[in-house]
C-alpha cells in the first residue's frame, strides 16, 4: 500500500486532491500535512474523517 503525503490538504485545492485520491484508489494511504493557516479550513475534509486511509498531522 502506497503511501502519500500532501501538504496544505486543508486548503481548498489540497482537500479536493485528498477526496478524489481516496475515492479513486482504495489501496492508498494518504498523510495529510496542514499548518491550517487562513487558507486551511478542516470542515473541507469532515467527510473523511473516519477513513481508515486518511491521517491529519
């Protein structure tokens, strides 16, 4: 299993990058890397929270 660490995955084009990676590949890890500055926004990414594959740092 791959793994993929996206930085800024908070923010509006890095949360749709995270979302299409993990719909598209099932058998993908992605580490999500955010310093949530005014860009970075977690209520993109509430849908995934519970996903096994996903890891916010």
């Amino acid at each position: 299993m791959k793994t993929y660490l996206v930085t800024g995955g908070a923010g509006f084009i890095g949360s749709n990058f995270v979302h299409y990676m993990l719909n598209k590949y099932s058998d993908i890890k992605i580490l999500n890397l955010d310093k949530l500055t005014y860009a970075g926004n977690l209520e993109n990414l509430t849908a995934i929270e519970g996903n096994p594959n996903y890891t916010f740092v």
